[in-house]
C-alpha cells in the first residue's frame, strides 16, 4: 500500500467493492498458512486505508447498459473490470491498475498503468 501511495502521490484513491472480490479467493486459496495470513491482512489493510465504493443501482444499470452495448459491437469485456470501469466512471475517478486491457474498453475511463 505504501509504495502505491508514494508512486500516485497526493492523488485520491479508492477501492471498488468487485476488487475485493477478486481478492478475496487468492487469500482464501494460498498455502501456506503464512502466505494466506499475509494476503489477507493485505486486504484488510486496505480496507482500512481507502475509501470502499459500493455497486449502486445507477451503476449497475450503466454497467448492464454498456455491456449490451459491447456485445452489439462484438466487445467482450469481464464484468468485473466493466463494474469498476462504470464505477470510477460514475464517481469521476480514474483506474490504476496493471492490466489495463480491459479498461481501455471502457469509453471515457481515463486508464493510469501502475
């Protein structure tokens, strides 16, 4: 968390709700027992540490919207990525994220590769 702090400066950021879901089974499933502490103490130090953004009604029509919308253009983009695409969208924020393939699908989402 320190280091992403110290690259993103003073620059407000947040957690989405989905990214805790992504999260969740890469704690769940570690091994060792040390490597499964360490990852969900991980977690629950960001929680802490930033805001968590929910899914929303507005966001999860939005979401659905555009993803009818991708499909019609032969687009397939992970809903989790197009959940915290809208989201950030939504909440005027952008991503950070080191996999930013799909976000790039997600028109208007300024996309920051960390």
């Amino acid at each position: 968390m320190e280091a992403l702090t110290e690259k993103l400066d003073d620059t407000e950021i947040g957690v989405w709700v989905i990214t805790l879901i992504e999260m969740a089974p890469g704690a769940a499933r570690a091994d060792p027992a040390e490597r499964k502490s360490k990852r969900e103490k991980s977690i629950d130090e960001l929680v802490m540490a930033v805001p968590v953004f929910p899914v929303t009604v507005p966001i999860a029509l939005r979401t659905g919207q555009l993803d009818g919308e991708n499909q019609a253009r032969g687009l397939q983009v992970p809903l989790p990525d197009l959940l915290i695409g809208v989201t950030a969208l939504e909440l005027g924020y952008s991503v950070g994220t080191a996999n930013a393939r799909h976000f790039r699908q997600v028109v208007g989402l300024k996309v920051i590769e960390i």
